[in-house]
C-alpha cells in the first residue's frame, strides 16, 4: 500500500536512452537519505541507493517489470536492473535473510531520477555501507569503508 505522507511528491527517473522509464513517490525535500556501498557491484556501478516503498515505484516503460534486464550474482537474490541498450543500471529489487530473517528491498539509483526537478543531489546525506566485508552490523556510516569510494 503506498505510503500517505503528505510530503510524498512524485518524481521521474530513468536510463540515459530512455528505454526504462520509471516514478517514484517520494520525500526528497531537505536532505534525502541515501547510501552507497563497498561491496563488488556497488562500488562499480558507483551505484546512489534511494530506498523507495515497493508501493511508491512505478514502472513506465517497458510495460513489465520482466522486461527490464537483471543482473544477478552469488546468492541470485538481488535483481539488479539495467537498461540493455545504455547500460545504465536504474533500479534493484530482491530479498536478503539477515539474522535468520527474510527482508525485501527496493531501492533506485538517484543519480537516474531526471534533472530538475526540485531536488538537489548534492544536499544528499548519503552514508556507506561496508557491503565488502558484509559487515551489516556496522549499519550506515560516515565515511565509506576501506575499498569503497565517495
Ligand atoms: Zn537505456
């Protein structure tokens, strides 16, 4: 069910081709929280994590979330989705178990939301995960963890 908050505002995103098209229902006002991480795929596609509500995404284009390309690996549990014709990686979905339980998570890559749209990429408070020695426990910190970048 999609969130009611009243500072929800929608905004668009999307590869560079135009191929994946998407909006999000958000509250990016003031200093969104965002994050980054070390790990193997983060660190390469130098990926800005946005966690959105399931509810609050909408695909545009194509018509089906089947249509957009994954990327998996290892555990095969998180569908990372690029466009095929710019390479641009939009979005990842999946599920992880952590301490025994199941969680589903969702989140776009803000650097593909569109370009003026009231919103400043800059004022991002973005934290960093040591996704590279799977050290959850850490939580989100200040300063990326050793192999990880700004
Ligand atoms: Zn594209």
């Amino acid at each position: 069910m999609a969130s009611q908050d009243a500072n929800l505002k929608t905004y668009t995103g999307g590869c560079h081709c135009g191929a994946v098209r998407y909006s999000i229902e958000a509250d990016l006002s003031g200093q969104p929280k965002a994050s980054k991480c070390n790990c193997s795929i983060c660190l390469k596609t130098n990926r800005l994590s946005l966690t959105v509500d399931r509810a609050n995404f909408k695909l545009l284009s194509p018509a089906s979330l089947d249509e957009v390309p994954s990327y998996q690996f290892s555990t095969r549990q998180q569908h990372h989705k690029f466009c095929d014709k710019c390479g641009i990686h939009c979005f990842l979905m999946g599920s992880y178990v952590y301490e025994g339980k199941t969680y589903h998570n969702f989140s776009v890559n803000a650097v593909t939301l569109d370009p003026d749209q009231g919103f400043d990429l800059r004022e991002f408070k973005v934290t960093y995960w040591d996704g590279k020695a799977e050290n959850w426990a850490a939580g989100q910190m200040e300063k990326p963890a050793a192999g990880g970048c700004y």
